[in-house]
C-alpha cells in the first residue's frame, strides 16, 4: 500500500493570498486520496500586516503565534481523524523575497523564538536544524526570488505546481541533483481548484508526524508527486 502526502499549501485563516477555508481544504485533500498534509501556510511580516483580523502587526509574538496556529488547528478539527495534519511553515525573512518552507518543528520552536522574519538566512537555517527540521527553499527559480547558498539548505523543492506561477522546476531539480539537495514537491494550494495540481511525495509507510516526515525525507525513501511534462 502507498501513501501520499502533500509537503505544501495554505488556508485563508491565515495566509492572505489564499482562498480555501481550513474545513474546505481539508476535505478537498481527503477527497483526493491524501493521507497526510503539511499546512505550510505563510510566515512573514505581511501575515500580521494583513491579517484577517486586520494590521496586527504591533501584537505580541504569542498573539502572534496564536493567529499563526489558527488555520492548523481549524484543518485538525476539520480532518477529525481522516487524515494526518502536521504543522509547517513557509517563512519570509524581511531581508530576502525568498520564500522556505521549515519542516519538523513544533509549537514550541515558533514560540521560542520570536520576530523570526527578522533574522538572517545564515542565523535561522542552523536553528532550524538545531531543533531537528529541515529547512528547504521553496520554489527557488521564480521570478524575483534567488537562491539561496547550498550549504544553508536541506533541500529544494523541485516540482511546485502552483499553476499561476513558473517555478522553472526542471532548473531546480538540476540544482538539487547538483548539490545533493533533499528534493519536495508541493501543490501550493491556495484555491478552489488547485487540488486537481496538488504535489507531494509517496511513501510506503503513513507519515504521521513531522519527526517522521524529517526522517523520511532524510532516507530518501519516497517518490515525488510530479506530473509529466513538469520535469
């Protein structure tokens, strides 16, 4: 038996620019045979400046934090079982348009460390690994982003098939190759209808956790979710 599990996307409860609600999302990924999900939804200063709640931007990094946490934990309640929902993050930092995507770290982690958008790509990268995640750069040859030196990453993701954007996958799969990178994939689901290009891996074991998923991707024991022609 096969297991997949999407390594990307985001709900309205939290990231601006998307459009499903967190019970909508999940549904969705249940429908489409998903066993498991990474809610990646957006970290940055833009999250507070344009919140749902408007410009919260001066609150405290716990409030802070608790909005963060919204979306995760209305898509757990919504999953009720059906599905694996773990906590991630596709983090901004104020100096770089650069987006990366941080997996296995928990609750804890983000509250430990407050004003992350402020650090440096240098300063968060090793805190990420220090806590046992992997910190890995989204989308990396779009427009307006650069990549970020290989030794500050874990991985690349190499097939993004956000449908409103030219991710260059085939670029960023040779990057990965080049530099032994982890290499992900993600749907980067943002809407209603981004489910018919959602990514991920699969895995002959059920990810449960994200500790699990850091394993996994460390093993290099999964195949990618990549259409063809995306490659």
């Amino acid at each position: 038996m096969s297991y997949k599990t999407e390594l990307h996307c985001h709900c309205n409860t939290v990231s601006a620019c998307a459009q499903e609600e967190p019970e909508a999302l999940a549904e969705q990924y249940i429908a489409a045979g998903y066993s498991t999900i990474v809610l990646t939804d957006h970290l940055s200063r833009f999250t507070y400046l344009q919140s749902t709640r408007g410009d919260i931007s001066g609150a405290d990094w716990q409030e802070k934090i608790d909005y963060f946490l919204s979306g995760y934990e209305r898509v757990c309640r919504a999953a009720k079982g059906r599905m694996n929902v773990i906590l991630g993050v596709e983090l901004r930092l104020n100096e770089t348009k650069s987006d990366y995507l941080i997996y296995g770290v928990d609750e804890a982690f983000l509250r430990a460390n407050p004003d992350m958008m402020d650090m440096r790509l240098r300063d968060i990268s090793p805190l990420v690994r220090e806590a046992g995640g992997l910190f890995v750069q989204a989308h990396p040859f779009r427009n307006f982003i650069a990549v970020s030196p290989p030794e500050l990453l874990d991985g690349v993701e190499v097939c993004n098939l956000n449908a409103r954007h030219d991710s260059r996958n085939d670029v960023a799969a040779l990057w990965a190759e080049r530099f032994s990178l982890i290499p992900t994939s993600g749907g980067d689901y943002h809407r209603r209808g981004d489910i018919e290009n959602c990514g991920g891996i699969i895995t002959d074991v059920e990810i449960k956790s994200g500790e699990q998923l850091v394993s996994v991707l460390r093993s290099g024991s999964y195949k990618i979710i990549c259409p063809a022609g995306e490659r």
